[in-house]
C-alpha cells in the first residue's frame, strides 16, 4: 500500500522512474542548512563515491523543489541523512535501496525506530543501516537556542549540567522532552572510520537493486462465525468454548 501511495504521488507531481543501468547507480546525501548539521559533509560524501565507486550527490529542501527531491530519491541506490522527517522520502526509493540513517550523539537508534520500521515492511524492500556518534568531542550543541530548537537555558541549572552530563537520552514520551530536543538539534562531524565500518557490516558490498516487481500478496480474508460459548459444568468448575469458521481463501493459500 505505500509503494502503491509512492507511485501515485509521483504520477500527480508527473515524475516518472525511469529504467536504470548499473552505470547509473548512485548515492543521495540530504542536506540540511539551519540545524542537525553534519559538519564535514564534503568528507562524507567523498568517502562514500570512494567506498561504493558511485557518483554522490545531496539534496536540500531548501534549495529544491519537493517535486526534483523524489525524482532523484526514486532511482537512488541509498540514501543518507540525519534522523528527522525528511527521511518519509524513502518511500519513493527503488526496492533493494538502502536507507543510512544518522544519529547525534546521546541519542540512541533503537528508541527511534520509524524509518527502520518503514524499511522493514513487507513489500518495502529496503535495506536499513542505524549509524550513531558516539564521539562527544565530534558535537555541537546549542543550548542558548529557543526550546523548540534543543536550548535548554530555561531549564534549572542543575538539570541543565546533568543534560550536558548525560550520555543517553533516557526513553521518553514525544516530543517535548528537553533533553532530547538539546540532543536530536545537535551538529555533527561523522567519524568516516566508524561510518564505512557499519556500512560495511550491515550491507556487505555495494547496494543492488532490485530490477523485478514484487508479486502480489493475496492475505486471508475474515475468520467466519466466531463464537464464544460458556456453561456452568460444576459448582466450581466452568467451561469457555471459543469456535469459528476459517477464512474463505485459506484454502488457496499456501499455509
């Protein structure tokens, strides 16, 4: 269903997918300009045309338009960004695509999982890649920032030192916890080394995309006539019968 909302999303911003050889192949690096900033983009981008032997480029909401963003998402063969919510663009990536996503330091990938989520849906089929800063000296923050932009100069001192103290952001409810804005609008410098090494852990060689279409999924319909019966067999002792009717298309399924 959301490679079917990807596809008609293009066709109303009349971007086509073309067909792609692997000469074609290619790598998208999102670029942002006010904050999350990776600090040595340039570095970043070299090593990953030097890594996969791909030609790799950025896009910035900024600077382009929605509509040419998705067209060069829709034949990339991964795309790298900090974690924010320009990532829903990995809908439009070719199946077999990766998704490289960043995170700053102190915040931890596994307690934000929806692009990891995204990517793992049946039908998706992306690869996906978590990479975290763990270099405290590789951060810049901004506490004087208004709240909403990750400064936590209304906070008590003492709660701004053990923020500035901490080096994990404990799991809390979305979205205005101050310790993860102060975290997540962090700047950072990617550590190359540890980069390439996840990459190299996690995709084992260049990404391939996939050149067939996905067969269709056929899900088994509703289960027919339940019903729930109990009975009193005892003065202790009492029965509960759960019985229904398989699906009508089970029968044609390979279950």
């Amino acid at each position: 269903e959301i490679r079917q909302f990807a596809s008609i999303m293009m066709e109303r911003m009349n971007i086509s997918a073309g067909e792609k050889t692997e000469e074609d192949d290619y790598i998208v690096v999102f670029s942002r300009s006010t904050n999350r900033l990776i600090l040595n983009e340039a570095e970043l981008i070299l090593a990953l045309a030097q890594e996969f032997q791909m030609r790799t480029i950025t896009v910035s909401l900024d600077e382009q338009s929605f509509a040419s963003i998705i067209q060069i998402i829709s034949g990339a063969s991964m795309l790298v960004s900090m974690h924010g919510a320009q990532l829903i663009t990995s809908i439009f990536l070719p199946r077999g695509a990766a998704v490289i996503e960043l995170f700053p330091y102190a915040v931890n990938p596994e307690h934000y999982t929806p692009y990891k989520t995204l990517a793992s849906l049946p039908g998706m089929d992306l690869q996906y890649v978590a990479w975290r800063n763990t270099i405290g000296e590789n951060s810049v923050a901004y506490p004087d920032r208004p709240w909403d932009q990750g400064g936590i100069a209304h906070l008590e001192k003492e709660e701004q030192d053990r923020i500035m103290a901490s080096k994990e952001v404990p799991r809390h409810l979305c979205c205005r916890n101050p310790e993860w804005l102060f975290r997540i609008y962090q700047d950072t410098v990617v550590d190359v080394p540890s980069f390439l090494d996840v990459l190299r852990e996690s995709l084992k060689g260049k990404p391939s995309l996939k050149k067939t279409k996905a067969t269709s999924t056929v899900h088994p319909g509703r289960v027919r006539e339940p019903k729930c019966q109990t009975s009193v067999q005892a003065t202790n002792e009492a029965k509960l019968t759960v019985s229904w009717q398989i699906p009508w298309n089970l029968k044609y399924l390979k279950v």
